[in-house]
C-alpha cells in the first residue's frame, strides 16, 4: 500500500508536476541519438582539379600546375580579345573610308592636247576649282627672272612648275578662299582676286595683296606630253 502511493507521488511529480520532465523535456533520455552513423560525407573529388584532390597536399606543391592553367586560360582570352579589338576597329575605320563613287573623284586624268598654248581650263577636283595653264614663253621667262627674295612666299617657278610649260594650281585664293580671275592683275599671265586685290603671278606665287601664300599646287603627274593626272 505504502510502496504503491510512493509510486504514484512519483509518477505524479515526475509527469504532472510543475517542473515536470514532461513539460520542459518531452523526449527519453534513452531515445536520444548523441552521435550518427548514417551521414555520408560529401566527395568532391570529380570537381577538384588532379593536382589537388589529397586535401593534404601543400598549396607550395600544387602552386605551378595551378598558375599554370590560369595562365593558359588568361592567354586565350587575351588572343580572342585583341582579335575582336583588331575586327571592331577594321570595320570603323572602313566605315570612314571613301565609299567608290569618292574615290572615282580623287583623281582625274586630263587630256592636255585639248588646251592650246596660252590658253587656259578650269576643272572641278575634290569639290575645288582646278587651273591649268599652258604657259607661253614670254610669260616663263618673266617668272624664271623674278628674284626669289621679293617673294612673299618664296618659290623658284622650276619648284612650281617642274614642267616650263604648264601650270596645275587650284584655283582657290590662300586669303579667303575665293576664286581668282584667270589672265588678270597687274603680272603677265597672272592671276588676280577681286574680292580683296590679291594678285599673283603667271606661277601662281603671291606678288601684290593681303593674300599670305602662293596658290596651291595639288600633287600630279604627267603621264605622257599629252597626259596628266591630278590626285
């Protein structure tokens, strides 16, 4: 009897009680699980690189095989990435180019036979007004006979005209950049501005006015004595 109420004190302490195992720790001290045998530990071999998979191994001894795969990889991608720079800017600098129809215009081929001695033709070249003279002896000889010293712009007329006989100026005033008068001024064979009395000679050197230089000789080339090609 008495051995039966101390049991169910105990019970009653123990389940129902106010500090009561129950309530703040539900489980069985026996059903507790303090280590597990049943986790597998992950393997990550198949992803590390051959030079490292024993964990063990020290970085100093896997270091060159390491850098040695970055590098090869760091050089490719700088291969490829010049390429691409090199193919960027081929294609924008074509894009600036002269499309064919310019080009066809860059140079012209004259036929001099058409233009007599002392007689003279303006072209259109690059969007500028081309002079060609045909130069008469008397207006060679006077430019050859100017002192080079009194020139503004001092130019012997064998520099300008490498040719006695023709001269290839473009026809466009180094003052403002108007059109001169072909055969007029105050020089034999000259040239002379209106719009600010620039006149220069039968060379095309700057002589009298505000104009700073002679006009300008573009580049060209005599084909035959009947040829030449400007551009």
């Amino acid at each position: 009897m008495i051995r039966s109420l101390q049991s169910r004190l105990v019970n009653h302490y123990k389940y129902k009680g106010i500090f009561s195992m129950r309530e703040w720790f539900p489980y069985k001290i026996q059903d507790l699980k303090l280590t597990h045998t049943d986790i597998k530990i992950p393997d990550f071999s198949k992803y590390r690189r051959k030079s490292v998979i024993n964990p063990q191994t020290k970085d100093e001894e896997s270091a060159d095989a390491r850098k040695a795969s970055s590098s090869i990889w760091a050089g490719f991608n700088i291969i490829v990435g010049c390429y691409s720079a090199k193919t960027v800017i081929q294609l924008f600098v074509k894009s600036m180019a002269m499309s064919a129809d310019v080009q066809a215009l860059a140079k012209i081929e004259v036929n001099l036979a058409e233009i007599s001695e002392g007689g003279h033709a303006t072209l259109k070249w690059r969007g500028k007004p081309l002079f060609l003279k045909h130069r008469l002896p008397e207006e060679i000889k006077d430019c050859q006979s100017t002192p080079v010293s009194s020139l503004r712009d001092p130019q012997t007329d064998e520099e300008r005209c490498p040719v006695p006989e023709w001269l290839v100026v473009i026809g466009v005033c180094t003052h403002l950049g108007c059109v001169p008068i072909p055969n007029s001024g105050d020089y034999l064979g000259g040239y002379y501005c209106p719009c600010h009395g620039s006149h220069y000679d039968a060379a095309g050197r700057i002589r009298k006015g505000p104009a700073p230089s002679n006009l300008e000789i573009p580049i060209h080339n005599f084909q035959t004595d009947n040829s030449l090609v400007v551009g």
